[in-house]
C-alpha cells in the first residue's frame, strides 16, 4: 500500500497542468505534487497515476514516488484564488502526491540526450499504458541529477473511460511517431525483450491493489473494486503480450504525416537514411 501522509500546508499551483496540480507540505516534513479527486477529469485520472507510476517503478523507470494524502478542505479557507479554492474545497478526502524534484528541469530533446535503450524502454512503457501524452509538444519528462523522470500519466489507459472498449484496446497498436524519444532511435524490441516477460498477473495485481478502493466504487459493470482491479490486470497482461510488435516509430505515412517539428523530422528521416 502507498504510505499516507496528511497535507498541512497549499504552497502554490502548478498552472502548467490541465488539472491543476498544486505543490503542498505535509505531515512527514516533505513536499509533494498534489493531484485531486475534485479536479475536472475526476478520480480515473489518480487510478492511472498510480497503477502506470507504481508499474514504471516496478520495471526500473523513474518515476517520482507516489503517497496517498488526507487533504481537510479548511485549508482552502484561506486562498485568495477562487479557482483553487474551488478546488480544495471539492478534494477533501484521499487525493494523490508524488514526490516534489527540487531543480528539476522539463526535459528538452535539443539540450539533453539520452541512448537508445533507454528511450526504447520508455517508448515500449508508453505504448503498453497507451500513452497519448508523452509527445514533442507535451514530453511529461523531467530531468533531475542528469536522469530522465517520467511524470503525468493521468492521460493513460483511455480505455477505461468505456470498458466496454477494453477488449479491443487491447490489440491496439501504438504510433509513437510524435514520441518525444522519437528521434534518440528507441531500442523497442530489445526492451520488449526485457520488458515484456515482467509483466506478469502477479505484477499487475500488485499494482492495482494499491488504487484506493473509494476511487474505484460505483463503476458501472463492476462487482466492486476488486472486479475493477481485475480488469485492469487482464487488459495489461493481454496487451503487454504483443503490443512490442505494433508500435511505429519515424516519420508518418504520406496521408498521415507527421506534425513534429522540422528538427525532429530531420533526425528521423536520417537515421531512416542509414
């Protein structure tokens, strides 16, 4: 289970995430990222952080550690802005925090470079939790002590907006074209290699056993949080199995070209030229 702190301080909003985040203190002396259960995209967008964060880490990714916090709304008595006062207000309850990276930076591709193993672990992570939100224009990367952080992956699994879709996702395949790891020539097949064969019905229900159950009840279909768990792990294990053999990276096809920028589609098309 995720350790659980309770938040004792608002210090500010992090403006540059649809949800907004907010950077909080809590009880343990530390200081998390905070994402709410009173935000817009609701409480599915937490269930995604914590199975693809608590999976990331559990392959060897580095992905911030995650916390359950306890957040009273009383604390929101006192902000003068009415968005996230609004916010803290609708939040109070169990939210999610994960581990603030004092100086991290937003990874840029043009100043910090990273070898083709490991962009390909990152691209095959990506295409298992079908990561729409990892692109050029939104990397969800930092950089901390010269390492790759992955981060925001409240956008995975859009499948569990309609589980009725789920079996079918599953086979999907993965265009990461516009990846923002794109262009380091990604390694896929050797992290499917490496990858793949952890992803186990013992891994996968593990990690889902650390999704709170009251950010799972209620979901239509389901039998409780633990049927909901389930699917989760069914729809991991399956895609996991194959989805090595369908992810396309490099430039688009000619009646679906790529939309990265010039600097992109010039390393692509010169390493297609090797």
């Amino acid at each position: 289970m995720l350790p659980e702190v309770t938040a004792t301080r608002y210090v500010t909003p992090l403006r540059e995430g649809g949800s907004l985040p907010g950077i909080v203190e809590a009880d343990d002396l530390g200081t998390y990222v905070m994402k709410f259960t009173g935000a817009g995209q609701g409480r599915k967008t937490l269930v995604a952080e914590v199975i693809c964060g608590q999976l990331a880490r559990r392959l060897g990714l580095r992905v911030p550690e995650l916390a359950r916090i306890q957040l009273d709304p009383v604390i929101g008595r006192g902000e003068p802005d009415q968005e996230v006062q609004a916010l803290l207000k609708a939040s109070g309850g169990l939210n999610l925090g994960m581990d603030f990276l004092p100086g991290a930076l937003g990874f840029d591709p043009l100043a910090f470079e990273t070898d083709a193993a490991e962009a390909g672990r990152v691209v095959w992570f990506d295409a298992l939790i079908n990561n729409v939100d990892r692109s050029w224009r939104n990397p969800n990367l930092l950089v901390w002590h010269g390492r790759l952080w992955l981060i925001d992956h409240g956008a995975t699994m859009i499948w569990h907006h309609n589980w009725p879709s789920a079996a079918t996702a599953a086979g999907k395949a993965y265009d990461a074209s516009d990846h923002v790891l794109a262009s380091f020539d990604p390694d896929v097949a050797t992290a499917a290699a490496e990858l793949a064969p952890r992803i186990t019905t013992e891994l996968l229900t593990e990690v889902a056993a650390d999704v709170p159950d009251e950010w799972l009840v209620d979901e239509p279909g389901f039998d409780g949080p633990d049927a909901l768990r389930r699917a989760y792990v069914e729809v991991l294990l399956e895609r996991a199995a194959t989805i090595g053999d369908r992810i396309t990276v490099g430039e688009r096809s000619a009646d679906k070209p790529s939309q990265a920028p010039e600097w992109v589609r010039v390393r692509l098309n010169g390493k297609a030229g090797k």
